[in-house]
C-alpha cells in the first residue's frame, strides 16, 4: 500500500460572509503553520473565492469550487466555468455532492461531463458517492455506489485512464448534517469497495494512488478513529470546517 497524504477539505456550502470567511481562513491558516501530516483545503462560496484566495496565500491550504459548469462559456446563467474557478484561483472542484444530486436534480452523466472537462482543464475533481438510508438498510450500498462510478467516470473508463489526482469521496447520504457517522468499520468497507472499483476498471496502480475522502458528521471527536482505516485518506468535512477549533481539530488529528 502506498502511503497516501490525506486530505482535509471543508465545504462551507452556502455559509458566511467575507468578514467571517477571512477570519476562519487567518485562524486556520496560523493553526497549520508547520503543519505537513495532511493536505488543507477549503470550498467557500463562488462570492468568497477571491477574498479567500488572497488570505490563504502562503498557507498551503488549497482553494475549490463547490460546482461547475461542463461548457467552457455559454448562455448558461447562474453557473461557472471550470476556466472562471481556475482564474478564481481555485485547484479543486467539488462534483456530485448528494445535495447537487438531491436538490438539484444532477445525474451521472452531469457529474461525469463535468469530471472530463474538469480533469481536462487541469482541475482536480473530488468526486462524492453515496447511498440513502433506505438504500442501505435494503442492503444497496455496493450496487448504489458501484452504478454512481460507473456512470460519473463513464468518460474516464472509456478512454481506460483516471488521473491519479483525482479525489473520490464517499458521502453516505443519510450521515450528512444529520449528526450520525458511519462507524470506521462500515466507511472502510465502502472504501475498500471503492478502491477495488478503481482496480478492476483501471489498474492497481491507479487504485494505490487515488485518494477517497469520507465525508458524513465528521468531528474532531471521530476523525482519528476514522483515518486509522486502511482505505480512508482524509475527509470531506461540512458544518465542522465553519469554525477554526473544530477545521483544526479534524486537520491535526495525529495530535
């Protein structure tokens, strides 16, 4: 197995205003000073990713866009370009987030459309699955997962190459904003479905490089015990990554 740097990402969704957004970055930004075990990145919204961009620099944190558009340019109103976030200075994207899918109506083949150009432009994809409660306790969760690979990274597959830059991230539905977690044992058995996906329609190589995230109630409180798996590289944090204390508390885990 190699060894895989994690990642911490924070998805801020549609929370704060630019005051509290430059504050929470300065606070993390000061907090990861030195601090080298996990990559730091963080999602605000589209309005906040200059004002963001310009504290975090020097920090190393890195700097995402929480959707996007797959046309470069166009009568698309009320979306963005991978071009538009990556001159936002944003290196990451944040694609098929449940709540996209949920609320938005995003299917496989959006969340793969945007994957291709993203990944074509240069911008890392952190790419989220993830079943319902119901889905689960019918005992789904592989057949749900595996049909979201399959089509998300339908391009992918097709031309036989994932970018070992991409990010997966498995976000179980029923454990977003909701307080529950799935218990280490049950996200390791996910992610290590996840990785012998990536296997079996790629390569191992590929398969030992590529990061998967979980996301899902993740507190400073459960994050440790949920990195000590074996397939789990980071996580995808929402409410816990608004305040410093607690983005930090998740980010220095291994203290």
């Amino acid at each position: 197995m190699l060894d895989r740097k994690p990642m911490i990402a924070g998805n801020w969704k549609m929370n704060l205003n630019e005051a509290e957004a430059r504050e929470l970055v300065r606070n993390v930004g000061e907090g990861i000073r030195g601090y080298d075990a996990a990559d730091v990145l963080v999602a605000p919204p589209f309005t906040l990713l200059g004002a963001v961009r310009e504290v975090m620099a020097g920090s190393g944190m890195f700097l995402a866009g929480q959707n996007m558009h797959w046309e470069l340019k166009g009568a698309f109103t009320g979306e963005v370009s991978a071009r538009m976030l990556q001159e936002a200075g944003c290196t990451h994207v944040i694609l098929g987030h449940s709540e996209r899918r949920s609320l938005f109506g995003e299917t496989d083949d959006v969340v793969d459309l945007k994957a291709k150009t993203a990944a074509l432009l240069g911008l890392v994809p952190i790419l989220c699955v993830g079943e319902s409660l119901s889905e689960r306790e019918e005992g789904k969760t592989t057949e749900v997962i595996g049909r979201q690979l399959d089509g998300s990274l339908r391009n992918f597959t097709a031309d036989g190459k994932l970018p070992v830059s991409t990010i997966l991230a498995y976000e179980p539905v029923w454990a977003i904003g909701t307080g529950k977690t799935a218990t280490p044992g049950q996200a390791q058995e996910v992610h290590a479905f996840i990785r012998s996906w990536i296997e079996k329609n790629f390569n191992t190589g590929t398969a030992e490089q590529i990061r998967i995230l979980y996301g899902g109630s993740v507190k400073p409180g459960n994050a440790a015990e949920l990195m000590a798996e074996q397939d789990i590289d980071g996580a995808l944090v929402g409410g816990a990554s608004l305040t410093a204390e607690s983005f930090l508390g998740i980010v220095r885990y291994r203290d």
